[in-house]
C-alpha cells in the first residue's frame, strides 16, 4: 500500500515538473540564460561564481515569468493549434490562477535576484518582460511588425551579461545586443514558415509579408547578411574591451555563411525542409558564434 502511495506521490510530483518546465519553456530559458552567461563572460574582469549563479537563476526567473504570462495571453489561442494545445492551460493540467502566480513569483525572484548583481541588469530584466508580455504577445495577431518589436527583448540577454558583470551600458554590449537582434529574424521567420498553417488556426502573423513567398525569404536573407557582418565587428577594434581576433572572426564568418546558404537556399525552393534546415543552423549558429567569442577572449587574445 505505501509503495502504491509513494510512486502515485512520485508519479503527481514528476507531473507538476513537467507542467513548471512547460510553462516556463525551460528549453527555452536555459537558451537564453546560456546567452546571458555569455555576456557575462566577455565582459567580466574576474569571473566570480556567486554572480554566474545569481545571473543563472534571476535570469532563468525573468524568461520562465515571461512564457507563463504568453501562455496565459494566449490560452485561448493555444488551444486552436496542434503544437500548443496540450500546454498546461489549453488542456486544463493548470489554471489561469495558478499560471499567472508562478508567473508573478518568478518576476518578484528574477528581479530581486538580477538587483543583487546590479540595479541596470535588474532594470533590463523588467524591461523584457514589459517587453514582450505587453507588446510583442498582443501584437502577434494584429501585424507581422511583432516580431521586430519581440525582437528588442529577445536580444537583451547576450547584453545582459555583460551589464550583470560590469554594471555599465556602452558599445560592447550594445554590439552584444544588435548581433542577436538581428539574429532573431531569419530564426524567427524560418520557425514561422515552417509552423505558417498552424500559426494562422490561431490568428498569429509572424512571416514578414503574410506569406511564404520569396519576398520573405529575400527579407530573411538581407537580416542574415546584416547579423553576419555586425558578428565581426569586433575584430576591427572599435567596439571597446569587445574584442575579436582574426582567426575568431573567421570561424564566425564562415558559421554566418553557412546559415546564409541556408537562406538562399530557401528563397531557391520555398519549401518546409529548407526552411526548418534555415532554422536549425540558426540555432546552431547563435551557441557556437557565443562559444567561439568567450574562448576567444580566454585562449586566443591574451596570447596575441
């Protein structure tokens, strides 16, 4: 009897962090604290642990509050399409209630915890999730400009960091937030070809001209090539203690071209393969774009 009460508790238990983990996006999430460690990195004098934790976790807190206030938003819209309907709301596992209360725990602990590092990363913390709960979530349904405006607090992450480390805003992590800004537009559309029928069940309109034609994917090509270049910047030296080498900036370079194929490739053939390969190496790009720049600065520079 109380190995059956043990693994029901157990069974209840897993559940609930399932539905925490998908309300949060903890994929997600973990992306972007990634980003933010980061920034932190490339912007530290002396890596100190308890900062890299503070940033972890306020970090994780500020995005996690930010998917839970979207999937309340957008709940009734969720249920309209195949890739949201079993989230935790739409299928009825969690209440709007119960949602928006670890919505607003997790906006009270990451901004207390950001606050601790410093009051400008706290302050850019709030920020993006004004950001994107008030403007890019309501504006998915009434323009395609929603992802320029989603784009803002999307890239203050990488820049983040950097501010959580040095307690100061300049070029470099404004450098920081213009490479995955501009980033987010050929990942962005290519996820949105791919999912173009199911986004329009629930009303969204996320490709650039309304459809999956080559003026999107033209679109999508020119915001590549705008990442592309703004990604070697640093390597001419004007970007402040941001700084990249040639053999760095070469890797990057050519991780940029590769996705940039992937680009004309799409505008070549308009189809979902093409579209999720796009997707798929601007993911890939935007993590090791991020690994190359912080190994960069620990192994290549203080030997130059």
């Amino acid at each position: 009897m109380k190995t059956a009460v043990s693994t029901a508790k157990n069974t209840s238990w897993s559940l609930i962090f399932a539905d925490f983990k998908e309300i949060t996006k903890a994929r997600l999430a973990i992306s972007v604290v990634f980003s933010s460690l980061a920034g932190y990195f490339l912007g530290a004098w002396e890596v100190e642990l308890s900062a890299i934790v503070l940033l972890a976790f306020g970090g994780y807190c500020m995005v996690g509050a930010s998917n839970a206030y979207n999937q309340v938003i957008e709940r009734d819209l969720d249920a309209l399409m195949n890739r949201t309907r079993n989230r935790p709301i739409p299928s009825g596992r969690m209440s709007v209630n119960k949602a928006m209360f670890i919505a607003v725990v997790l906006t009270l602990l990451g901004i207390i915890t950001l606050y601790i590092l410093n009051p400008k990363t706290a302050m850019f913390g709030a920020i993006s999730i004004f950001l994107y709960t008030s403007c890019y979530t309501p504006l998915k349904t009434k323009t395609p400009l929603a992802v320029f405006v989603g784009a803002f607090p999307g890239a203050i992450p990488f820049m983040l960091g950097w501010v959580a480390a040095t307690d100061d805003f300049g070029i470099e992590p404004g450098t920081l937030f213009m490479i995955q800004f501009f980033w987010q537009f050929p990942h962005f559309w290519a996820l949105g070809w791919m999912l173009d029928e199911d986004y329009k069940k629930g009303g969204f309109k996320m490709l650039p001209t309304g459809k999956k034609d080559k003026g999107t994917a033209l679109q999508i090509i020119m915001y590549t090539i705008w990442m592309l270049i703004i990604s070697v910047i640093p390597v001419f030296g004007f970007t402040g203690r941001l700084q990249l080498s040639i053999p760095a900036a070469i890797i990057v370079f050519l991780m940029g071209m590769v996705m940039l194929i992937f680009a004309f490739k799409l505008f070549e053939k308009r189809d979902n393969k093409s579209a999720r390969q796009l997707m798929l190496a601007s993911v890939s790009y935007i993590t090791l774009m991020q690994v190359v720049y912080v190994a960069d600065k620990f192994l290549i520079i203080p030997w130059i």
